[in-house]
C-alpha cells in the first residue's frame, strides 16, 4: 500500500513540474491560432 502511494505521489509531483512547460506551450499555440484567423480575416 505505502508503495502504490508512493508511486503515485511522485507521478503527481512529476506531472505538476511538466504543467508549467506546458501551460505556457498551449498560450503560445493559442497566440499563433490567433494570429492566424485575424491575417486571415484580413484577407
């Protein structure tokens, strides 16, 4: 039991560094759709 724990805690503790990588790749993806659709608009 007290492995499965944790085992379980590091996966979380390891999930929760990789979120900030990540938060930021998606605002930049979500930047560039942006960008995208208004020089299409433009058009």
């Amino acid at each position: 039991m007290k492995k499965i724990v944790l085992i379980l805690a590091a996966a979380a503790f390891g999930m929760s560094l990789s979120a900030c990588n990540t938060v930021a790749g998606a605002g930049k993806d979500i930047e560039r759709a942006g960008e995208t659709i208004q020089g299409a608009a433009k058009k």
